[in-house]
C-alpha cells in the first residue's frame, strides 16, 4: 500500500476545514454544535417536511437527544416547524434561510449528496470515539491534519474567535482524550 501523498493529505484536510466552517455557519454560527446535532440538521435538510419518528427512524437517534437536538436547530433558526397531517400533533421540519444556504456550500464538496455528508460526520465522531465531539473538536483536529505539526498558538488562531478559555478547553480535552499529541515543547 502506498502512502498518501502530503499534497493529497493537505488537500483532504483544507477540505475538511471549509466544510467543518460551513456547517459551523450553517448552525448558527455555533462551533460549539455537536457534529451529532449536525448529522440531525443535514437529515432535515435531505428530507424537507421530515417529523422527528422519521429522523429516529433513519438514523437510530434517541427520542430525549433528538428532542434537544431539534429544539436547539429551532432556537438558532436553522429549522422551521409547521403542523402537518390531518391531527395537527405531527410537526413537520425543514431547514431555512442561512442554515440552508450553508449547508449547501458544504453539501458542494460531496456533489450535494446529503449521505456522503453524513458520511463524512459520522466518520468523524467514530474518529472521537467515547467523546462526544463538537465542530470546534473537528476544525481542531482538520488544522492538525492540514500542518501535521503546529502549535497550540496556530490552533487557537484558527478557530472561531471565540472565548480563548473555551478553545483552550477544547485543545485540553482533545489531549486528554489521547486524540491529540501535546509536544514536549508546548
């Protein structure tokens, strides 16, 4: 088997990267969004008028979190709610307005095919294993990918301009978790 070439490497994480800040601005801006609650949004926007026993349906999530991812995609606009049915009791989702339109700059990297892109996400929280990861895990470990080596200075530069604290937290958690190798310089 032939090593991948570091231009390929290179390529596939600066990919990762800008599809990792798209989804980031699809959810409201939010980095801090479980890659989860992200594979939840890209299933509404593939299914429009979808109802939350059909997201549980395709993709084996539980009721309670599902609940909490939906009502989450709603607080931060990314998701309409209608009634639909004859009762009234089913509510029928559909992404919108900016989430929409983001994901779709995402969606261009795997040729607007919403399952290569939940693809990507689920191999990506398989990636993290027992941690539950957000976007900001994911954009930390792509700057990895991209650079191979880099200090935890060029990492934070590169997130979201978020609270320092938080970022660190997360370079932390990521080290803790034995996904991310601190040098003995650092």
């Amino acid at each position: 088997m032939q090593p991948i070439p570091k231009d390929d490497v290179s390529a596939k994480a600066d990919a990762a990267t800008a599809i990792i800040d798209h989804l980031v601005d699809a959810l409201g801006g939010e980095p801090a969004c479980t890659l989860r609650r992200a594979c939840v949004f890209i299933d509404i926007d593939e299914h429009p008028g979808t109802t939350q026993a059909e997201i549980m349906e395709r993709n084996g999530v539980h009721k309670s979190a599902l609940n909490r991812d939906i009502e989450w995609l709603y607080d931060y606009g990314c998701i309409t709610r209608t009634p639909g049915g004859d009762d009234g009791r089913t509510i029928q989702l559909r992404s919108c307005g900016y989430a929409k339109r983001n994901a779709g700059l995402a969606l261009a990297y795997f040729d607007f095919n919403h399952k290569n892109l939940q693809s990507f996400l689920i191999s990506l929280i398989n990636l993290f294993g027992q941690h539950k990861p957000t976007l900001r895990d994911a954009k930390i470990v792509s700057i990895i990918g991209r650079h191979g080596s880099v200090t935890r200075q060029e990492i934070l530069e590169s997130l979201y301009n978020g609270p320092v604290t938080t970022d660190n937290r997360a370079v932390n958690n990521l080290i803790n978790f034995g996904l991310v190798q601190k040098k003995n310089d650092e």
